[in-house]
C-alpha cells in the first residue's frame, strides 16, 4: 500500500496490457468477475488503474510450477500426455501432423 501523502500514478489501458501481458479484453472481463483491479474514471470517457493495485494484483499470481514442458492440451494429473494432431486440408489433400513424426498425408480428398 502506499503511505499518508503519497500520490499513486495512475496506469493507461496501453500500461496495464504491456505490465501484465494481459489482452484488453482479458483486463475487462477479469474486472467484471472481481478478479482483476477495477478502473478508476478520470473523465466522461477515460479510465485508469492505480499502480499499486496493479502491482500487487502481479505479486497475487501463482507462480509456474511442475511440469512446464507439458503441452496445455496433453492429459491431466496421472495420466500420459498426448498432444492432438494438427489437420491441414489444402487444395483437397488432407495432412495430418503428429508432434515428433513425420506428416502423414492421406491423398485426395476431393468428392
């Protein structure tokens, strides 16, 4: 917090995106679930967050832990991870992209 008689600057939406690496959107709807600052309104159109706020909302975050090199889509906790293939179909061939193989390409799938 800050102490008696100190001013806390405030932060622009550019500010807060570039602190945070948060997307605008993001920002908004985290302040509508109550959980990120709120804005403070500076004018009929503007808005700001108070520093602190956004500081401490940082220092709030867990921090990365266990198995960062984990894919997001893989299986959760005990179970074996895999990654899902990626699809591409490009001119009526279908390729098919499994991580650490080589593209299986399944011919013409025009009708």
């Amino acid at each position: 917090m800050i102490s008696q008689g100190t001013v806390d600057r405030l932060m622009t939406i550019g500010e807060v995106l570039q602190a945070t690496g948060l997307s605008r959107s993001s920002v908004y709807v985290m302040m509508r679930q109550g959980t990120f600052p709120t804005a403070v309104k500076v004018g009929a159109r503007a808005v700001r967050w108070r520093f602190t706020e956004i500081q401490e909302w940082e220092r709030s975050r867990p921090r990365a832990e266990g198995d960062l090199e984990r894919a997001p889509w893989s299986g959760g906790a005990g179970e074996q991870a895999r990654a899902l293939p990626l699809v591409v179909i490009q001119n009526g061939w279908r390729f098919e992209f499994n991580w650490g193989e080589t593209a299986e390409v399944q011919g013409d799938t025009r009708p």
